[in-house]
C-alpha cells in the first residue's frame, strides 16, 4: 500500500503520513491519528507486532495476517 492509499484509508493527511514514515525511531503522533492508521493496516491485513509480543523472529515488526475464509 503506498502512501496516498494509507492516508486515504486512514482518513488523515498524505504529510501525516509522510512524517510519520520520515521519523527516526519511536513514530510519535496524535492518539487518534495513530489509532486510524493502525486500524487501516489492520484492515489490509497487517499484523503489528509490539516489542514484547511473541513472535516468531525477533523484537518487533510487521507480517501480513493469514486471510481468513469471510475475506472473499
């Protein structure tokens, strides 16, 4: 997903985003704008993946989820 379709999903600004992605370490925002752009990942199928979640690598990151059945 590129930037313009993450914004347009999200419901924020393309310099939102941009920001965001252009951050050195911790991404930092508005509670809600974060929120918005979490649930439109969520909704492509991206998995976050916090620092002290298990996962199967290491430290965290991002996977796609397994598409579920409902998901035509």
């Amino acid at each position: 997903m590129d930037q313009k379709t993450l914004a347009e999903k999200a419901g924020v600004s393309l310099p939102t985003i941009q920001r965001m992605e252009a951050s050195l370490g911790n991404v930092r925002g508005v509670v809600d704008t974060l929120t918005k752009i979490i649930n439109a990942l969520d909704a492509a199928g991206v998995e976050l993946i916090g620092e002290n979640t298990p996962s199967y690598g290491s430290g965290r990151g991002v996977r796609l989820k397994t598409p579920s059945s409902d998901q035509g």
